[in-house]
C-alpha cells in the first residue's frame, strides 16, 4: 500500500510460490481505487512498470476500475 496524506493511494503485492502443478510461480498485483485522482494513478501506472522492469515476477496484473480495467 502507497500512502498519500489526506488522499486515497493504490495497493500492491508481489507474491511468490514454490510447490504446484506448474512449479514456482509469482504474480506482482496492483489495484487502483476508482477514488485515486489522475496523479495517483499515474504514479501507480509509474511504480507497475518499473515493478515489471525488475522482472521479480513472472506474471503483472494491473486492475484500474477507471482507467484500462485490467491489463498484464
């Protein structure tokens, strides 16, 4: 969770796991709140693709109500 003072900010995690069907597998969500402003949310679009560029994750899923709706 990004914290903005007086402000709604967006919510992200980067999850990892080790055992399944299709071995280690990792996800890095975000969710954008339909209440973010347009600076928030393009503060988030700026941390999901630097999140992407790390390349910590195998799969990015980004889900924006007002914005895209959700995209990889």
């Amino acid at each position: 969770f990004y914290h903005y003072e007086n402000k709604v900010g967006w919510h992200s995690v980067l999850s990892h796991g080790q055992y399944g069907p299709y071995g280690p597998q990792s996800v890095y969500a975000m969710f954008i709140p339909w209440q973010a402003d347009e600076g928030t949310r393009q503060d988030a679009i700026t941390e999901a693709k630097r999140a992407k560029a790390e390349a910590g994750a195998s799969r990015y899923v980004v889900v924006d109500p007002l914005g895209d709706g959700q995209y990889e």
